[in-house]
C-alpha cells in the first residue's frame, strides 16, 4: 500500500501526518535514497547526519521492502525465509510478491499465513488458483496447500500428504498436524517420527504427536526415545511436558529421564519439572545444579539457560558459575545473573548489577565470539556502558560482527545508530539489522 500525502479534507490530511515517518511522506533524503535502493547514498547522508527512530525504522522498511521485491531463485526463498518475524510490517510487500505464483510467491504466501495475515481458507484458494496455472505440478505450491490443511475436514488430504515423497510437502502437512491437533492424526504422525528421512519433518511429528497428546503417543515416545538422537529426544522432552501429554503418563516420563538419564535431555527434562507442578521439582533442582556444577562445557551452559532461578539450588550453582575458569560457563552465568539483579523496582540490587556488568565489559572487549554475546547480553540488559563498543563494531570489516552489532544496537534502544546497518552492503547483515528495527516498533 502506498500512501500519498495530498491537499484535501481534515482527514486525510490528519492520516497522513500519523504516517509519516512509516509510509515516507515528506522524508529526508537518506529515505528518499533507501526507497530508490541506493545503498550508497544512504550511508552517505547517514555518515554526516542523524535520523530519528522512526525515520530510521522508515528506511529500514523501504530496503527490505526491495529485498522481498527483488527476491528470486533459491537465493531469495533462503532471504524471505530469514523475515518471519518481520513479516507483519512487510505484508503489503509479501503480498505485492505472491502474487507472482513463482516458487519466491509460494514462500511469501506462507510467510503471510504464519504471521497470521491470511487464514487457511484464503491460503487454500491462492494455493488452487496457483496450482490451476502450473497444472498442478509445483511442488513449491504443493507445499502451500498442504500447510493449509488445518481442520478436522482436512484430515484424510493431511494425512496422505505426511508421507508425499516431496519433502517440503511432507514439512508443510506436518505443520499443519500440529496446528490441527487431530486425535486422528496420532498413528500418521508416530510414523513420521520414526520413520521419516529427514530430522526437521521427525521432530516436528513429535511435537504434533505431543500436542494431541493420550497414553498411546507418550508410551510410543517411550520407545522411539531409547533410539533416537539427541535432538530428537529433546523434542520427545518437549512433547512429554505439552498439557495432553503430560497429564497422561508425560510426567512420570519426565522424572524416569530426569532421574535416570545424562546429557541435554535429562537436563531439559529436570528443567520442565521445575516450572511444572505435579511433583519431583526438588530433584529435578538438584539435576540442573548438579549438571551446572559438573557436566561438559555444552552441558553446563545449557543447564544455567534452562534453570528456573526461582529454585535455591539451582541459584546458587547460577551464582557459584559466575567465577568459573571456563569462559562460556562464566559468560553464561553472568547473564543469567541479571536476571536476578534488575536495574529498577522492589528486587533491584544495584551494586551487585555493577559488578554483574563490570565483568561482562571486560569479556566484551575485542571480537572474539564471547565477546559479541558479551556486549549482546549487555544491550539486551540495558547496559548503555556497551554503546561505544557496538559503534566500533557498526564499522567492522567483519560481516557478522556488524550485523551482531546493529542487532544489540537495537536491543539497546539506539534504532537510529543501528539505520547505518540497514543499509549494509551485505545482504544478510541489512536485512537482519532492518527485520530487527521493524520488530522494535513500539
């Protein structure tokens, strides 16, 4: 939708103004350049002057509105499936390139369906209308009508279309199983979880397994957990705690793997027990401090993120974690520690958030992989102490670390510094920075 800003009634003159800065009525000219696609210019007239917040988002929006314009071949469904969180502020560009009935308009379409800008009968018409033209042939738009097939009606085609030997079909039905929620779906879908090739479609199987839950599906993951990897297991984890699972056997599947197992499973599954009532949260405590305390590197950051700090135990391991010798453990614990030390309220603490943040600016100096989660940990916290670090790395040579610093640039409320990344010369760096922008809009 294009908004103009013209002479007329009170109105529309007074919709206008409330645009602006969004629709880019009236803008400036680093806009005015981002809407031309002139990144160049952008950071030109960005590098001798300041934007505010909401002409930034504004330029932000007008480069990844010509990113999903310009998006084609596989290349661009890889850069369309990076924008899902984004995908509300962009619908009129998404909706613009649907309706191109290419393989990019398929993604579009489904990006729209999962932000909730389509409902499943008007993703079920487009996916016919564009099926009609290709005589039915396009696997892309196959796939589209398949993630469609949410209701009970639906049932029969969704089930067919769990073993379609296209596998992005196969993805799409399954998603649509779990939205579904079909009792019927149950023996479909245990299958898939065993049986299909690839791990993506077998773990959200699981999960749809899960979220019908009964004795038939949690007795059935039993089985599959003995022989299954270990990112499966952990979305047999995750189905166990879902609430039709869970209060079917799920439970007590929980504690057997919390008290009996080892590695990420038994930790996440002590770490559901914690937040859920039904009993074992004190052994399931003293699984995650001990893991805390004791597993690999891996193990023991997994255990710190997981852990619910309202349990003594696992506090103190958090705590205890924070002067560990290995670094990712120590970073990890500091930034769960300022969960504990917040910046305001009843609960603040502020000499103990002091020295929380002090140690985290001494990780995050340099460009190390710790140091950018440092001074990301810091942004996300508020720490306006890590501006001149993220500034620093808004000029990096290094790809990544601009995109990381434009994100927690961002996070730290400074949107207008982060309009620079937006206008990146790196694809991936503009459109992660710009998709971030937009998702900050208040």
């Amino acid at each position: 939708m294009r908004i103009r800003c013209t002479k007329g009634n009170f109105s529309r003159a007074f919709s206008c103004a409330l645009v602006l800065a969004a629709a880019g009525c009236g803008t400036g000219p680093a806009l005015r350049a981002a809407e031309r696609g002139d990144l160049a210019a952008v950071r030109r007239t960005l590098s001798s002057g300041r934007v505010d917040a909401d002409e930034a988002r504004s330029i932000a929006r007008a480069v990844l509105r010509r990113e999903v314009a310009g998006a084609s071949g596989d290349a661009g469904i890889r850069r369309l499936r990076e924008l899902p969180m984004c995908a509300e502020a962009l619908d009129d560009a998404l909706e613009e390139r649907a309706a191109r009935r290419d393989a990019v308009a398929a993604t579009a379409t489904i990006l729209r369906f999962e932000a909730g800008l389509v409902d499943h009968d008007e993703l079920a018409e487009t996916a016919r209308a564009a099926l009609a033209a290709a005589g039915g042939a396009s696997s892309s738009w196959r796939a589209v009508a398949a993630r469609g097939l949410v209701t009970k009606s639906d049932g029969p085609e969704r089930r067919k279309l769990i073993t379609d030997p296209d596998q992005d079909v196969r993805l799409a039905a399954l998603r649509a199983s779990l939205a579904a929620a079909d009792p019927a779906d149950v023996e479909a879908l245990l299958e898939a979880a065993r049986l299909d090739p690839n791990p993506a479609a077998r773990s959200i199987a699981i999960d749809a397994a899960g979220n019908i839950g009964g004795a038939r599906v949690v007795l059935a993951l039993k089985d599959l957990f003995a022989q299954a990897g270990e990112d499966e297991r952990m979305s047999i984890v995750g189905a166990w705690a879902a609430p039709n699972a869970f209060a079917a056997g799920g439970h007590a599947q929980l504690v057997r793997t919390a008290e009996s197992g080892s590695g990420p499973a038994t930790i996440a599954a002590a770490a559901v027990l914690m937040r859920l009532s039904g009993g074992g949260a004190d052994s399931a405590a003293a699984v995650v401090a001990r893991a805390i305390a004791t597993g690999s590197t891996r193990e023991r950051v997994f255990a710190i993120s997981a852990a619910s700090l309202e349990s003594k135990a696992a506090r103190d391991a958090v705590l205890a974690a924070q002067k560990d010798a290995d670094d990712e453990v120590a970073l990890a614990a500091l930034s769960r520690s300022l969960d504990l030390y917040p910046a305001e309220g009843d609960n603040a603490k502020p000499a103990e958030r002091a020295q929380v943040i002090a140690k985290l600016m001494a990780m995050a100096k340099g460009s190390s992989l710790r140091a950018v989660l440092a001074k990301a940990t810091l942004a996300r916290a508020g720490a306006r102490e890590v501006l001149p670090l993220l500034e620093q790395d808004a000029r990096s040579g290094t790809d990544q670390a601009r995109k990381a610093a434009g994100t927690s640039l961002v996070m730290l409320g400074e949107v207008a510094r982060a309009a620079w990344l937006a206008a990146d010369p790196d694809v991936r760096v503009r459109t992660g920075v710009a998709c971030a922008m937009l998702r900050s809009s208040p």
